[in-house]
C-alpha cells in the first residue's frame, strides 16, 4: 500500500510545536493531507500529548526560553514512545539563541527527520553557512554542495535530511531522491517550509518507512504548489497559498504518480 493511501486511512495525530506565523497554515496542511492536527506548546502539558500522537514536529521559526523547555520535554516523551520526531531548524546561524537552541535539541532528542533550507541545513553538517533571517543565503548556494551537506547532516544525526529549494534533496546517508517539483512563487508565501514539515511529520506519523515517506511528503507539497499555481498565480500569492491546501486535500495515488518528479540515486 502507498504511503498517501496509509497516511489516508490511519489519520495520524501530528503534535505540532510550530511557530505562530504560520500555525494555522500548519494545521490547515496537516488537515488537508489526511492527519490530525493538534498544537500544544505549554510545557505542562507537552509530554502528555507527545506520547499520545504518531509524530512530532518541533519548528524554531518564532522561538523563545519558554517553547525551548517544551521542546525538549515533548521530544523526550516522544523518543521513550519511538514517535517519529521532525526538526525544523527554522533560521539556524542567524543568532546566538537559535544556534544555541538546536545544539541542546540535538543533544537531547533524536531525531527521525530534519527538513530546511541549503543554510539550515549546513549549520547542521557544522558548516560556516549565511543565513538570511529565515532563507538560504545567495552564496551558500555556491560555497556548498547540498547533495554533500545533506550527507553530512544525515551521517551525524542518524537520521533522513531534507534540503529544499529548487531541487529538494532526500536523503538517509546512503540512498538519495531529488524532487523537482513546485514553483519559485512559493516562496513569496510565508510558511511554506512550515508546511511541508507539518505534512512530512504526518506521513512520518502513519509510515514505517521514513525515507519513502518524507520523498512523498515533498513531492506532494511541490506538486500543489505546481497546481495551485497552474489555478491561482495570475490571482496572486494570497491565492496561490489557499490553493497549495486545496490541492493538498486532494492528492492521491493517482496524482502522485503522474506528477511527481522524483530522481533516485543509491
């Protein structure tokens, strides 16, 4: 069975400790895909809710002292339950509190998925990487090798990374997948990133296997930006972004099949 299809019948709980620029976009991407959304962030409650969802999701976009506890504690939770765990290290580099931050959350939980931009993404390998507030800086494209710095960053973690950007790059360490779907006006809608992490803990949360999911995962919000752009982009962006959550309400086996643009390499 499709992970799409899985994900659809099983529905999983996807515990979202996200960011308040963009939550209800989360939720709403969440919903759309076929998982259940739920976004708690008080620390007195964290650790109940981690150990009764199929995934969490832990994003820094709007990070603060309080969240960071709730962080850890929901993390920890959901390593003792083996709850997939996805990190978004939204602006890594850009400060000492968000460097700070990601290196006491990668020493306390483990993790199953980190998904960001090439920037992000290199601080993670340990690289020197400029960071943009929350976009990959124009020379890092340059100075870096993402397929090589996703490597780096899945070998010290242990874990599936995802760089995204024109091309996203999947991969475990070992095995790779280039998606080549969406559209550049995605990024002229805030939160898209936020997004996609949303639905790659929900696919995560309903699939064993966290390599095929997170590919899917990022294909299918490449594909309803592709869609809603098809739609939507003489309308504008406010459009564009309802569109990518209808499309994602959408998607199915079918879809998926067709319009997926998925390179793999082993």
């Amino acid at each position: 069975m499709s992970t799409n299809k899985i994900l659809r019948e099983k529905k999983p709980l996807v515990h979202c400790i996200t960011n308040y620029v963009t939550v209800n976009d989360v939720a709403n991407s969440i919903l759309a895909i076929g998982g259940s959304p739920i976004m708690a962030d008080d620390e007195s409650e964290v650790e109940e809710i981690a150990g009764l969802a199929n995934a969490l999701v832990i994003n820094i976009g709007t990070l603060n002292r309080r969240t960071i506890k709730s962080m850890v504690k929901a993390g920890k939770a959901a390593n003792d339950k083996n709850i997939p765990v996805i990190l978004d290290p939204v602006g890594a580099g850009v400060s000492s509190l968000r460097n700070e931050a990601v290196k006491n959350l990668w020493r306390e939980i483990k993790f199953s998925v980190i998904r960001g931009n090439l920037s992000e993404i290199a601080f993670c390998a340990g690289e020197q990487a400029s960071t943009r507030g929350v976009d990959s800086g124009a020379i890092d494209d340059e100075k870096f090798s993402a397929k090589e710095v996703a490597k780096i960053a899945a070998k010290t973690f242990e874990c599936v990374v995802c760089v995204t950007g024109a091309e996203d790059i999947i991969t475990d360490g070992k095995k790779f997948a280039f998606v080549q779907n969406g559209v550049p006006e995605m990024s002229k809608v805030t939160g898209t990133g936020c997004m996609l992490s949303g639905i790659i803990g929900a696919y995560a949360g309903a699939n064993e296997k966290i390599f095929d999911a997170t590919v899917d995962a990022v294909a299918s919000m490449g594909i309803a930006g592709e869609f809603s752009f098809q739609n939507y982009g003489e309308v504008g962006t406010g459009s564009l972004r309802l569109g990518i959550i209808d499309v994602l309400s959408k998607i199915d086996d079918d879809i998926l099949f067709e319009a997926a643009k998925i390179r793999r390499e082993e």
